[in-house]
C-alpha cells in the first residue's frame, strides 16, 4: 500500500437507489435516476459513489436481502441501464463502489431454496443449520440464545427438514456458511465478474461476520458467544485478496461494527493484506442506552466524542485509514442527532459545522445523499408509513411482547435514531414529491422539501452545498488535510471541538463550537496564532468574529 493512493484524496458520495431519484414515475428510485442526477454530483465534487444494493431482491430489508448477485432489480432498471450508469460516471471521473452483501443471502436465493430442500442436498452446507437444543424439561428449542440484530433469536425453524437455520439479521436473510469452500469461492466469482464488468471497488456489509466461531453455533443451552469480530475472518479476507483483489486499482471498505483501532489495524493497516479502511460504529453509539441501544436515546457529552474520533485519528495514523462519516442509510441526519434543525438559521450553521468538523480529518469522507443540503429527520408520530424491519421487529418485542418500554418510549428512540429518517426521498425542488418522482413515493417526502431542497441551493453561495463543495475542492488543494498528522486541543471542553493538523510545514486549525450557545475563544497559542497570522480558508459566519468569543455553531478552519 502506498503512503499515497487516490481513494485517499477523493469524497464518496452514498447512494440510496430507492431514494435518490425516480425516472419513470413508479415512486422508486431508479438506476436511469441515478445517470440522470451525475451532472449534479460532479457539480458537488463527489470523485465516488458509494452504490447501495441494487440486485435482485424481495425487499425485506430494502435489498439487503439478495436473491440474484448478478442480476439487477426490476424497480431498478435493467444490467444496461446499470452499464450505462458506470460509462456516464466514469465520463465525469466519478467512480462507482458496489454493496457487497455476502454474509447472507436472500431466503429465496436459489443456493438458500436447495439448502433447505432436504439434508442431503449438496448445498445443504451453503448455509448453517442445526438441530434443536434439547433441555432438561426434554422440550427442544432454538439451538442457543444468539441473538437476531433485528431483535429475538437468530434462529428460524425449518419445518420440512426439521433444523433451525442462521440468521443474524432478518429471518428472510439465512447466514452464508463461509467455512465452505465452495461458498468462498462462489462468493469470489461474482465479485470478479464485477470487477471485469470495471467497477471501482466494494463496500463490504457487516464484513466482520462472515466468520462463525463454533461457539456461537454450537448447540448448547449457554450463552452464545457474538458472531462479529472473531479472528477467523482475516484468513477470509487474506484469501478474498489474493483471489479478486489483488493486483486491482480499486477501493475496499468493510462494515465492521466490532472493529476497535486495534482490530482495524488488522482488517485495514498500511501493509494492504485485507481491505483499504472500515466502517467503526464506536462515535454512532454515543447515544444509545445500555440496554436498549437506540430505542432509548441518551444525552452525549462533546468530550466523549472527541476522545472517541480522536483514538481513532491517533490510532490509525501512517498504520491504516479511517472512514469519515455522520450519518448513512443506517443512521439518522446528522444534523438533528449532533446539531439544530430546530430553527433555520441554526439548521444551516450546525450543518456547516459538521461538515468541517469531519472533512478536516484524516480519513476518506462520506456524503449520505442530502447531507449535503442539511437534510433532517422526518417528522415520526406513529408506525404508519414507516418501511423498516428494524423497526417493526424492536417494536413487537420490546413493546407488545416483553412490555419493556412504553410506545411513547421507544417512538422518542424510532423519532430520533430510526433508520426510516435517512430513507425519505431526496428532496430535489420545490414540485410535488420534492421532484423525486411524478408518481406515488415508496416512502413519505419529508414535509420540509419546499425550505430544504438541492434547486434552492446549488447557486447559493451560502447554502450548505456550496460549503460541502468548498470543502471538497479544500481537500484537492491542501495535501495537509488528507495526509496531516492530528492532535486534539482541549479534550474536555463541553461547547468546543478544537483540533490541529500538520504535514509539510503547514498547519491546519479547526475549530467548531457544538452548541447553540456562544463560547470563551480558546486560550490556548495555536488559536492565537491561527487568528492573527492564519488564512482563513473557511468558515459559516461571513464576517469576522467578534474578538474574545466563538458564535453559537460556529466554524473556521484556519491555515498557517
């Protein structure tokens, strides 16, 4: 791996298809969609884009439950509408990063439809099914208490074959058995055929999976060991380099919610062995409750924030690349969760300040569709019209079976951390739908589309996409921003997030204040330094800030 590598210096914008824009009037977004909006994308900065699945699929958990790899939804479009896609962005030098989803399959994939057809069938190892667990009552269960993601037990009941199958995710997303050979090398297959039809590279879903220690499966009435982050998935992942990666000037980043720096060292470090970066949840559970995680959020303090991106800065620093994000189709906007969308003003300042804040890292940064306008979660007061199976299943088991929490609880959590809040429609203009389709949208258009909207800002100089696309060209134009070493100042401030880069001579301060109250200047000499001497090279107040105090959200990024 290279000190220096273009996947890097770029900015990967995600695409959600179902949302992003709808080209036949169908109420779904659309590959043609997609090829339709590329001009807008270029016009942004976005050198990637990230693209969510968009193969065959039943839509249990919005195609992440794949029935075809090699195939392209119907609602989408078709494999030509996909080709020109990859020829029209590789036009405007955007590349294009599939979803890998390879821990599961689609429950109607044809290798899941003969694997549980009988016991005998040769794909019956493709998948892993065991018996029952027969306890001292001599009544037989699920195999252990491995649990779904999406809430109860990971294992579903085969009726004609008499096993339970694995699903860490939904029951309609059995888990591959990557201990089979055949499945490795099916798997690796499809993703050379992928990567010969000139894709870019992989986004890897919940890639710290794919390895099943044998005491997470075992049949036992004990406490089943965690099936994500065991060892044995580098011997995987090693072996998935040598046979589709190696050799290709593409980009890798895998999902890997058990990933601590240390591990990350081991999945993405500078040696180039296994993948380019991964995504860490660790800043995204600041938040969540102990016990019931996002479905009873908690207040967060600035400091544990900061400590926590600040690790991970440190950490992988010249050992390995971190992956810079807010908010992606599985977590809410951004701007609600760490800033103020309770106003517009402020809507807009908070956006802007989140926006350097991250982009000012090291690491390569993420753009979820409509980030870039400051889009903010949806108003939620009840079930209907939500689409998430996350949702519905932590509803049913925490509300109506164990009567846990309260409907008004775990709505204040669906409100604020639901996953259905980063899945409204892209908000286009001020036409009907939001200018996402002419039809009926899958998904209710956020009512706020005709204030937060792309037409209203792309020739605004001071909207929040023309200050995402200046922090892109930024990052084009100062080696100090991708390749800076990093150092946090002032760790347990409450209001300010205060860090400094270097690399080459040139300095970088960023300051943001993270909240909506206005804070002393820091006293410290780099501030004093940057104020006096530095260029401002950006910031989300026009004028210049009254000496002695730091502004309610407030940015700047100096360079010295």
């Amino acid at each position: 791996m290279n000190p220096k590598e273009w996947w890097k210096e770029t900015v990967v914008y995600q695409i959600y298809p179902r949302s992003f824009k709808d080209s036949t009037g169908s109420g779904v977004g659309d590959l043609n969609g997609v090829t339709e909006k590329l001009d807008y994308l270029a016009e942004l900065g976005a050198g990637v884009i990230w693209l969510s699945p968009v193969y065959e699929s039943p839509n249990v958990d919005n195609g992440y439950d794949i029935s075809d790899y090699l195939s392209i939804m119907k609602e989408f479009g078709t494999m030509a509408d996909f080709d020109r896609l990859l020829s029209e962005a590789h036009r405007r030098n955007i590349k294009i990063v599939m979803d890998l989803v390879v821990n599961h399959t689609s429950d109607r994939h044809p290798w899941f439809i003969e694997s549980r057809s009988s016991r005998d069938n040769p794909k019956r190892g493709w998948y892993i099914w065991r018996d029952g667990y027969k306890g001292p009552d001599g009544k037989t269960g699920v195999p252990n208490k491995l649990e779904s993601v999406f809430s109860g037990p990971a294992w579903k009941y085969d009726e004609k074959t008499g096993q339970y199958y694995l699903h860490l995710f939904a029951s309609a997303q059995p888990d591959l058995n990557w201990a089979n050979l055949d499945v490795r090398n099916a798997v690796f297959d499809i993703m050379n055929w992928w990567l010969d039809k000139g894709i870019d590279g992989f986004r890897m879903d919940v890639i710290d999976a794919i390895h099943k220690p044998e005491s997470a499966v075992a049949v036992s009435g004990k406490d089943a060991e965690t099936c994500f982050g065991s060892p044995g998935v580098h011997g995987y992942l090693k072996e998935m380099r040598r046979k589709v990666l190696a050799g290709r000037d593409i980009m890798t980043v895998g999902e890997c919610s058990s990933a601590t720096v240390k591990t990350a060292r081991l999945f993405a470090g500078s040696g180039g062995s296994e993948l380019n970066m991964v995504f860490q949840f660790e800043h995204t559970w600041i938040d969540h409750d102990k016990q019931f995680g996002k479905w009873r959020p908690l207040p967060y303090k600035l400091s544990r924030l900061k400590e926590i991106l600040s690790r991970w800065q440190t950490g992988l620093y010249k050992k390995g690349w971190n992956s810079l994000y807010w908010d992606n189709h599985d977590q809410p906007r951004a701007v609600s969760r760490f800033g103020d969308d309770s106003t517009e003003e402020n809507r807009v300042r908070s956006a802007k300040m989140l926006a350097a804040c991250l982009h000012m890292m090291q690491g390569t940064p993420y753009i979820y569709q409509g980030e870039e306008l400051g889009m903010t979660n949806m108003p939620i007061n009840s079930l209907d019209g939500l689409n998430d199976v996350e949702i519905f299943n932590a509803y049913r088991e925490l509300v109506e079976e164990k009567k846990l929490l309260t409907r008004d609880e775990i709505m204040t959590g669906i409100k604020k951390l639901g996953r259905d809040n980063a899945r409204t429609p892209m908000q286009w203009n001020t036409s009907a739908n939001a200018g996402f389709t002419t039809g009926k949208p899958w998904m209710k258009v956020n009512p706020n589309y005709k204030t937060i909207n792309a037409a209203s800002q792309i020739h605004d100089p001071e909207s929040v996409f023309s200050f995402y696309r200046r922090l892109i060209r930024l990052r084009r134009e100062y080696p100090v921003i991708v390749y800076g070493d990093y150092k946090l100042l002032l760790p347990g401030d409450e209001k300010l997030f205060v860090y400094r880069r270097r690399h080459e001579g040139k300095t970088l301060f960023v300051l943001c204040n993270f909240s909506g109250e206005k804070a002393a200047a820091p006293a410290i000499p780099e501030f004093k330094k940057a104020e006096k001497s530095g260029k401002l090279l950006i910031a989300n107040y026009n004028e210049d800030g009254p000496r002695g105090g730091i502004r309610p959200w407030e940015t700047r990024v100096y360079l010295t």
